[in-house]
C-alpha cells in the first residue's frame, strides 16, 4: 500500500513538472538542433562530441573473436577485467573492483537478482557502453562504474543473419548457432516492424586443480611450529551449459509524433556441475571426508518485457514511458557423497531448491531543449520486486541412518523510487557542462516463519558534474564529480549460516549474512585529457580518486571447531589509479602525414590501481581482490579486402592482498592471448578462426591465517586449456 501511495504522489508531481516544461517548451522563440540518440559511423566523433565520460563499442568489437560468452567480450575492452570466483562465475570488473562496485546494466535497467551477464549471446547484443561516471537517469549504484549492454534494435531495411560457431577445448566440443531478421509486419497498413533473434548454445568444459594446505600450531609467539596437517588435494570440475534464447522486437509508428516499442527476451538454461576431490593426507589427519563428490544441477528460466511509448513534442521536446516487467524461475538439485579415509560411504547430502521471482517496473522521462544551450530532462523510475525460496536438505549418515529433512522457505522484497533531474549546458562553443541530480529510495525485506524478519531502507542523494573543455578540433579535457553507493546484497543481509561440505578452515570458512549492513558511499572525482589524432586515432589518460564510506569487511570467527565469516560495516577507504588508454589507425595516420603506411590499427591500455583501507593494518591493505595493475595491448592487420587477421594481450600483475591482522592472500601474475583470423567469402558470407588463452597459463593463488598460536596455509593451482574456435556467418 505503502508502495501504490508513493507511486501514485511521485507520479503525480513528475506530470505537474512535466506539464509546467512542456508549457515554458512550447513558447520558445527559437527552435535548436533535434536531439536524439541515434546510431553513427563515426564512434570517435560521438565519444568526443558527449559531454558524459561514455566510450560506446559496436557490433565490430563484440564479434571480433567469435565469442559465445559476453564476459569473453568484456576482458579485451579497456580498463575491464573478468575474473572467477571459486566456481561463482565470471565477475566484471572495472578500476579493478567488482563485487558489487561495478553496475552491469540491460538497455539501462538494473539487472535482476540471479541474473547472469553470460546468459545473453552476444550475437543479441547491438552495442557496449563503458561509462566511468554514469547520468543521474541510471542508478547510482557504480562506485567503479556502469556497463550497459544494449540488445540489437535492427532496422528492417537490414537482411537477415545467421551464425554457426564450433569451438574444441581440452578434448570438448561446444557448438551455438544464432540468427536474426527484421521486416514489416505483413498484411498491416501501419508502419509496423519486427526484429527476431535467437540463439542455441551447447557448453562444455573441465576444469582441474591442486590444492596444497597446511596446518600448524605453536604454544606461544616462542616456540617453533609444530605441523599437524599437510595434505594434497586433487579436484576436477565438469561444467555443462545448455541455453535456447529468443529476443523479439516490435516497432510500430503511429505518426510523426508517437511510436511504441516491445522489446523482449526469453532465455531457457539448463547448467549441470560436477565435482570431485580426493586427498593424500600423507602421516597426517585428513578431512572428513577425503574422497568425496558432488553434482550440481538447475534449470532457469527467465523473461524480460518492456514497453515504451515515445512522443515528440514542439520545439525538439520528447516524452517517454516505459512499462516493464520480468520472470526469473529457478529449480536446482544438489548431491553430495562423502566417504572417509577407508574408501566406504560416510554421509549422502540431498539438496533441493527453488527459486521465483517477479518485477515490475514504471519508468518516465521528459526532454526538452529549453533554451539554446541547455537541454534539460527529467524523470522517475519506480520498481517492485518479490522473490520466494524454498530450500529442503537432508543427510543420510551410514552410522545412524537419515536426519529429519531441514526445510527453509523465505521471502525477499525490493522496493526502489528514484527521481532526478539533469541539464546539458553549452556554455560557449568550447566549454559544455553536464549538472545532474538524483535521489533514490530503497526498502529491501526478508522473512522465514519461525528464523527472522527483517528490513533494510537506504536513502541516497547522488549530485552528478561533468564538464568538457575543448581547447581545438583534437584535444581536450574532462573533469567530473559525483556521488556514488554500493548496496549488500539480500545473501549479505539474509541472517542464515551457508555451511561447507567439506573441509572448513579459516581459509575455507562458512558464510552467515549480517541484516545490519549499511551501504557504502562515496565521492569521486576524475580528470581526463583526450587527443583525436584522426577518426580511428585517438590517446587517453584519466586519474580518478575515490572515498568510500562504511567500507563492508568480512569478519572471521571460530565458533566450536567451524570457522565462519560474516560482512560488516567498518571504516573508511580510498582508491586512486590511472587510466591511459591509445589506439592508432596506421594507414589513417600516414595519409595525414603523407607517409605510406600498412592497414595496421593498433590498441593499447594500462590501469594501474591503488586502495587503502584505513581499518586493515598494512602493508598490501587494499580491498579485496582489486586488480591492481592491468595492461592490453592488440593489432588488427587488414591483410588483403578479404583476409584479415588480429592478436590481443593481456597481462594483470601480480597481488598481495591483507584482509585482516591475520587473512593474507597472493595471486601470480596472468597473462591472455588470444588471436584471429577471418575471411570474407563475398559480401553475404565469412569464416572466423580464433584461438583463446594461446599461452594456457595456469592460475597460482596463495592464502594464510596466522595468529598467536596457529597458521592455515595453501597454495591453489588450477589448469587451463587454449579454446580453438571455428565460425561461420551468412547475410541473406
């Protein structure tokens, strides 16, 4: 009720303004420039010409190296870094951070709860954009920065399309066929058009790993350490994907001054994991259960909808609504065998869990040119969602025979209201500034009959500046400040103990989530100076500062003989870096230096990161996981019209980590290549060849707990295989 009430207020007094701009719109005297955002060849021109902080990548970035997985797109962009997380999957990072500091938007709405970036194709997908400071028309929530990924909106005057992709890694075939088309509606009088995309992916891959680890105690900070654990742990993982998607899109033109859009999109995947371990515990005690194996299996279903309505006004004004709504269902089983150091079955785990959610959302905003040099918007987004759980788990122990079964059902709700208000002002023909602000109000709720109840509001204020100085045709500069935040998730909040099965240290501890979390927020500020040598040609460089505010760290405690880790709310922390950034068009470049030069176009980025966090002692106390220093470079060679062929490097240094007095970490170094060749047949067909992680290094992690009287260790190494990649494409 609470809800309808604050909908119906804020949708009231957004009409009254909206009704108050139109008014003051359609008395203008003079009529500016249309503005629209519209699609253009010409991508260095837009980036320059955008008084946001905003690098937009097209069709001919995302599908370079026939990739099936977004995340695969995502780690060659600059200043992106993808990395996964003990079998969570791939997490997007920007300025080295994810876990929630990096906004993954879809067509400029947040994402839902359980939604995976790699559940898209990328064949869906019409662009990427790359925003270090985000408007105050998308949320607040990327103290990092926002990706927003923008599904095709093809024009029917396009042909259709069709890709076949075959891809070998490590003795495993995955194979995905994709396919759009557009044309008018048939048998209708209206301007109506439609866009249909689909693709089918069949995934395949193995994952194997050496575990080394150590325990040891001592009787005080005098004596020598005393080994009472070494052992070697042998894993192996079999990962299975199976996804059908379907994207539809419906255009219809009323006249010259309303249309409606559909955009949809139905995603069915089925995923299977399977894991085994076993150890040599050597002389030494070895876990419960030393050979054990599970599998893990769901299949998720998930819809998206959104309809907009778009009409134009006088003078260039514009008014846009957008109704949406979407699906998530999940139902996923999970087995787990256990047997001790004789080899006989200990204990069977039987897991099941479903999952549903549903949101609606109500999103309006108003555009008006209403002077010469400003263009001001305005607008509100208003969202519901509400989740269910049930989760049912029994044990069957050999000695003692089956447990009663443990069954959990709870429930999650999220409320958001937003508000904001922005202004594009061209001061002078050289100096153009951007003024935004945004207000956000957020209700989260969680309950289980019998456990807990509770509720989380949040209330953040987010002023937005950025400006651009152009000092000539090619350079100039940008400088930007804003106010950002980072929510905990409802599994953060969610008070309910997420056990190991197997094997709980310190290092390797259970998870019990804190409903006392407040948001982190901070301020940040960025400087950036930009030189277009030519369209293709364009050198970079931005320094950014952050402070954040009730900074979230995981807390570690023993409570009997388990270990437990827990998130609060504790101080304050601060993050600097630098962002350099180049690319070249060789044979642009020449032509305007009338030298002769090769179809050569070069790129390289460097992003070197520093945090500090003022609660953690140092040295290395920096935030968890951040990439430090990342650096790509790659070419693209136009070897003849129809060949041409490209390489990709990519290098993320090496990182010592202090999460507490006593948690330290440290990764190796990690180098990527990846390289391609294709070949245009004809205007209608191409063939593609890739080959990903030529240098099939494996990744080396190392991790300690030491206190006064006992130290965990160990050591991780995990293989990884080259992908060899074949595909195909036809234009009807």
């Amino acid at each position: 009720m609470l809800f309808q009430q604050t909908s119906t207020r804020l949708s009231t007094i957004a009409l009254s303004i909206l009704a108050l701009f139109a008014s003051k719109a359609a008395t203008a005297q003079q009529t500016p420039q249309q503005v629209e955002i519209s699609a253009k060849s010409q991508p260095n021109r837009d980036r320059q010409d955008d008084v946001n902080m905003r690098v937009v990548y097209g069709r001919e970035d995302i599908e370079k190296y026939g990739d099936t997985n977004v995340s695969e797109v995502l780690k060659r962009l600059p200043g992106i870094s993808v990395t996964e997380n003990k079998g969570r999957g791939a997490e997007i990072r920007m300025r080295g951070l994810g876990n929630g500091y990096t906004q993954i938007l879809l067509n400029g709405q947040a994402t839902p709860v359980g939604f995976s970036i790699d559940s898209i194709a990328p064949d869906l997908i019409e662009s990427i954009e790359v925003m270090r400071v985000a408007g105050a028309d998308v949320s607040a929530q990327s103290i990092a920065g926002t990706i927003n990924i923008i599904l095709k909106k093809k024009s029917s005057k396009q042909g259709s399309e069709m890709k076949s992709n075959a891809s070998l890694q490590d003795g495993r075939l995955s194979g995905n066929l994709s396919w759009s088309m557009g044309d008018q509606l048939p048998g209708t009088q209206a301007d109506i058009s439609y866009v249909l995309a689909g693709t089918l992916e069949s995934n395949s891959t193995e994952v194997n790993a050496i575990q080394a680890e150590s325990y040891s105690t001592r009787a005080n900070t005098n004596t020598a350490w005393q080994v009472q654990t070494d052992r070697l742990l042998q894993q192996s993982q079999q990962n299975r994907r199976d996804v059908a998607s379907l994207s539809p899109r419906l255009n219809w033109k009323i006249d010259a001054q309303d249309s409606i859009n559909w955009q949809g999109n139905l995603n069915l995947t089925r995923l299977e994991q399977a894991k085994h371990e076993k150890e040599n515990p050597g002389q030494y005690a070895s876990t419960e259960f030393p050979d054990n194996h599970s599998i893990w299996a769901a299949h998720i279903l998930t819809s998206r909808n959104d309809i907009s309505w778009e009409r134009r006004l006088a003078d260039s004004a514009k008014l846009n609504m957008n109704f949406g709504w979407n699906s998530f269902d999940r139902s996923a089983k999970f087995k787990f065998w256990g047997k001790d150091k004789t080899g006989a079955l200990a204990v069977h785990r039987y897991v099941t869990g479903d999952a549903d959610e549903r949101e609606y959302r109500f999103n309006g905003k108003y555009l008006a040119p209403y002077s010469e040099s400003h263009v001001l918007s305005l607008g509100w987004e208003a969202s519901r969602a509400l989740r269910h759980e049930n989760r049912d788990e029994q044990e069957f122990i050999t000695s003692s025979g089956p447990t009663p079964v443990d069954t959990h059902a709870y429930q999650a709700s999220l409320q958001k209201l937003a508000v904001y208000i922005q202004d594009e002002w061209t001061i002078n023909s050289a100096w153009s500034a951007y003024l935004g602000l945004r207000m956000e109000r957020i209700n989260s709720n969680s309950k289980e009959a019998g456990a807990f109840d509770f509720q989380n509001k949040s209330n953040m204020l987010s002023p937005i500046l950025q400006s651009v100085w152009k000092l000539d045709a090619q350079r100039q500069w940008r400088m930007a400040l804003n106010r950002s935040f980072k929510l905990p998730t409802v599994a953060n909040l969610v008070p309910r103990r997420f056990r190991i099965d197997n094997n709980n240290t310190p290092l390797n501890a259970d998870f019990q989530g804190n409903p006392n979390l407040r948001p982190e927020r901070a301020w940040g500020l960025e400087l950036a100076y930009e030189h277009y040598l030519t369209e293709g040609s364009v050198i970079s460089a931005n320094a950014y500062w952050r402070r954040i505010d009730d900074v979230m760290l995981e807390q570690l405690q023993q409570n009997g003989k388990s270990w437990v880790a827990s998130l609060s709310n504790n101080g304050r922390a601060r993050i600097v870096g630098l962002e350099i950034d180049a690319k070249a068009n060789l044979q642009e470049l020449g032509s305007k230096l009338a030298i002769e030069m090769p179809a050569i176009e070069i790129h390289g980025n460097l992003n070197r990161n520093w945090s500090t966090v003022e609660q953690v002692p140092g040295p290395d106390n920096h935030l968890a996981h951040q990439t430090g220093l990342l650096i790509n470079v790659g070419a693209d060679y136009q070897l003849q019209p129809a060949w041409r062929i490209g390489a990709d490097y990519n290098y993320q240094a090496a990182d010592s980590l202090r999460e507490s007095a006593y948690l330290t970490g440290h990764s190796n170094p990690r180098r990527h290549l990846d390289i391609y060749l294709s070949w245009k047949q004809s205007k209608q067909s191409q063939l593609r060849f890739s080959i990903a992680n030529v240098l099939q290094q494996d990744k080396v992690e190392y991790g300690s707990y030491t206190d006064e009287s006992s130290r965990w260790t160990e050591t991780g190494q995990q293989q990884t295989a080259r992908t060899w990649r074949l595909v195909w494409e036809l234009k009807l």
